[in-house]
C-alpha cells in the first residue's frame, strides 16, 4: 500500500505562482510513476504532469512551458511548480502514483486562480 499526501494549492490571482507537493509513505520502492491530475467540477480528470523512475517527464500541452515538474527520490516526494497562472487552471489537483501497476490517489487539494 501507497499513501499520497499532498500540500500547497490555495488561492492566487492569474499570473501568479503556487507550488504543489506530495508525499509518498508506504511501499515506496521499485520503479514508479508519479505525478499530478486535475479535476474540474463537470470535467473528466485530466493528466497535467508525471515523472518516471529515471526521469521521462510528460506534460499536458495546456501547461508546457508554465508547470515543471520535479521529484525528490530520497524524500518520497514530488513537486509541481506552477508559473503564469490562469483561472482555466482552477480544479482539485490530485497527486498520482504507479508503483507494481497498482494506482494510487491522494484526496486532493484547491487550486483556485482569479482572473
């Protein structure tokens, strides 16, 4: 079993700056995926950043070029800085992990960015 806890998210204007992180406890060893999907109130969950053991990185399109994502291996944790924020970010950010191709999800956390 894999626990995901993440922290950060909360309330910025466009144009600014928040950084999301989550922590991974648990049977947190072997290659792995991990990363972030979003969720917006009528919408499907979408991918916005994950980051394999070893380092392949994928990005939706909507976000390259603003979000980077990055993880900390010895800290369990993975990171998403996002820059030039828009209101069309705005969703429940959910941290993702892979590991033994079972799926694991954290409960999510608020992003919400004002026009």
């Amino acid at each position: 079993q894999v626990q995901l806890v993440e922290s950060g998210g909360g309330l910025v204007q466009a144009g600014g700056s928040l950084s999301l992180s989550c922590a991974a406890s648990g049977s947190t060893f072997g290659r792995n995926v991990i990363g972030w999907y979003r969720e917006d109130p009528g919408k499907q969950r979408e991918l916005v950043a994950i980051i394999s053991s070893g380092g392949p990185i994928t990005y939706a399109d909507s976000v390259k070029g603003r979000f980077t994502i990055s993880r900390d291996d010895a800290k369990n944790t993975v990171y998403l800085q996002m820059n030039s924020l828009k209101p069309e970010d705005t969703a429940v950010y959910y941290c993702y992990a892979l590991y033994f191709g079972m799926a694991y999800w954290g409960k999510g956390t608020l992003v919400t960015v004002s026009s």
